[in-house]
C-alpha cells in the first residue's frame, strides 16, 4: 500500500485480514506499508500478516517493498535504500538483473533474545536442542532474524527429513504455539541436499504454511553453519522458488539475494 503520505496505516488490521482472504478479498500472505522515513531511514515499513497480526519485519516483503518502490520512483539501475522496520534497519538494493539483495542484519543467537526459553547448548545459543512434539524428540536450533525462527533438520528418530512428506497444518502449529517460545515462533523443517543447496518448507507464525519466507531461509543457512551441516553460501529452496543466502563471517551480516515482480495493481473499495 502506497502510504508515503502518512505514518497511519490506511488499512486496519481487520481490513488487511479481509483482503488477505484468497477467496473474498484479494488473497495474500500479508498487506505491507510503504510509510515516510523516520530516524534517517529512507522509508518505513509495516505490515499486517492474513490473520491480522503484525510481525517485527517479512523478509520476501522487504524486496517486494524494494521493487513497488523503484516503481513509484521509477527508478532505473542499481539503487538501495535504507528501511526501518520493527526489527531495526534493513537496507536492500536493486541489482542490475533485477533481483533484489537484503542486508537483513545480524543473527541472534541468545536463547532470551529470540525469545525461547530453551536453554542454550553451544555457547549461549540454542543449537541442537531437544523440543518433544507429539512424542517425538524433535532437534532444533534457534534464531532470530528480529523475528524468532525455530530450525529443525529432523528429530531423534527421524534423522533425515523428506520435507514434502510433512503435513505441515498438523505439526506447524504444535511448534508455532509451543510453550517454550514465548512470542510464538516461525518453524523451518530443512532437508539438506548438499553442503552449498537446502530445501525447506515453512509454517509462518500468523500466516500458516506459506510458499516462501525470506527471513526464515536467512535463519536456516544460519542454523545449518551452527549445527556444521552447510557454508556459509547456499541456494535455499522453497515452494515458491530458490534464495540465495550468505552469512558472511566477516562483518557477521545475512544477505538474502532473490526475486520480486509487480503482478497487478488495484484500488480497494473502503
């Protein structure tokens, strides 16, 4: 939503549930902000998930944000900007070929900070971790993107996961509300193919299962390097198409290289 003109959102968090719905509205994952920029920041970021919550950041968002902005500015060529968004400033830039590359920011790794209330395993992070979910011991690694990501590549005794055979609508839940995270979390299952090329499926906290989420293959790469199962440099993917993804260790940053295209524009009848 064009809303550079304004710091209120123009669309409620109920109205923004509504034209989520895929059926009697337009149909989306969530309604994203474009707001004035505030503390330096070139723009601002809100969104709303389809259940009308409102998460700290979305990463796929923050290129589809990237890209309605080089077309409203129409701008042509490389360009980046700086996005402040509930989990700090973010900054992608518009390449060349079109893609989209976020610094989405530093990892975080501290249990409480996530938030989860397991407790830490690898310094103070939680990696590898026991979680019991329908009486199977799951092993999960935890991170924050600046919104919390549960990781698991399988669990004691599934060691490897085939995550096209999960039902996702049956076990995303038991993760998503799990007494252990205290701000509810988003929940990766990741099949590892080769060191350098992840698959993951995705069960978003507010928004179900969902056919990307870009904060949540930045939190897989760096789950993977934690647990020594992946480079720092990996092709991610997702039902909905591949990510590239690089933690990279000299300044600690994810970076998070993909795609992003109008597919129509609209007025909405208040």
């Amino acid at each position: 939503v064009d809303n550079r003109d304004s710091a209120v959102p123009k669309v409620t968090p109920e109205e923004a549930a509504k034209l989520c719905d895929r059926n009697f509205g337009i149909g989306a994952d969530g309604v994203i902000f474009v707001m004035p920029g505030v503390n330096g920041a070139d723009y601002t970021m809100r969104i709303f998930n389809s259940d009308g919550s409102e998460p700290e950041m979305c990463g796929n968002g923050v290129r589809c944000f990237a890209r309605f902005i080089a077309e409203v500015e129409n701008l042509q060529g490389t360009h980046s900007f700086k996005i402040h968004t509930g989990a700090g400033l973010i900054i992608p830039e518009i390449q060349d070929d079109g893609k989209v590359k976020v610094d989405m920011g530093e990892p975080i790794l501290y249990g409480p900070d996530v938030p989860t209330k397991l407790p830490s395993t690898k310094n103070e992070a939680v990696v590898k971790a026991e979680l019991a979910i329908d009486g199977l011991a799951w092993h999960v690694t935890c991170v924050s993107m600046g919104n919390p990501h549960c990781i698991t590549f399988g669990s004691k005794e599934l060691k490897v996961l085939h995550v096209d055979d999960l039902k996702l609508s049956d076990i995303g839940p038991k993760f998503e509300h799990h007494e252990m995270f205290p701000a509810r979390t988003n929940t990766e299952f990741v099949e590892v193919l080769s060191r350098s090329h992840l698959k993951m499926r995705v069960w978003e906290r507010g928004a179900g299962a969902t056919l990307a989420c870009g904060t949540g293959a930045c939190a897989v790469v760096v789950a993977a390097v934690l647990e020594g199962r992946a480079e720092r440099k990996c092709v991610v993917d997702l039902p909905g198409g591949p990510l590239e993804i690089e933690w990279r260790e000299d300044n600690n940053h994810v970076y998070m290289t993909g795609p992003a295209e109008a597919v129509f524009y609209g007025s909405v009848v208040h």
